[in-house]
C-alpha cells in the first residue's frame, strides 16, 4: 500500500529553521520516498510500513534535538495517486 503524509514541523525554538531544514533534509536522504516541499508543508510518499517507519524515527530524532516541537500531519492512502 502507498501512502502520503504532509506534514507541518513547528519547531518552539527561536533558531527554528535549522530544524526544519535538518529534518527535511533526512526526509530527503530516502531515496524510497518522495518529498516535495512547499512554504509551509511537506507531502512525503512512499510505501506504507517503510513510510511509518522513517516517521516514527525521523519525528523522534526532531524531538531529541529540539525538545518541543509540534507536529501536523494528514495521512492519505495514496494507491490510486501518481505523487511523482
């Protein structure tokens, strides 16, 4: 099963940028998903176990970094959408 996520990262950090950027950036590393970045979300697509998986690890790496953070995520079964 394919799935999508989009997802918003609001680091409560004054320096909030280099974390977002930093975990865009792993998001990106992947090369078993696809992200595409707009200005304020990121739709990530991928198989679905493998997808929940980069999350789970991703999400928590964030918050070790960061401490606080919030999290806004959509979850879409994408088996019928071409996101490439």
């Amino acid at each position: 099963m394919k799935l999508a996520v989009e997802i918003s990262l609001y680091p409560l950090n004054e320096d909030y940028v280099k974390y977002i950027k930093a975990f865009i950036d792993r998001l990106n590393e992947d090369k078993a998903l696809f992200v595409s970045t707009s200005h304020t979300s990121t739709i990530v697509s991928g198989e679905y176990d493998h997808l929940i998986e980069t999350m789970r690890i991703e999400m928590k790496k964030t918050f070790d970094e960061l401490g606080q953070a919030i999290f806004v995520c959509k979850f879409l079964n994408a088996n019928n959408m071409d996101l490439s």
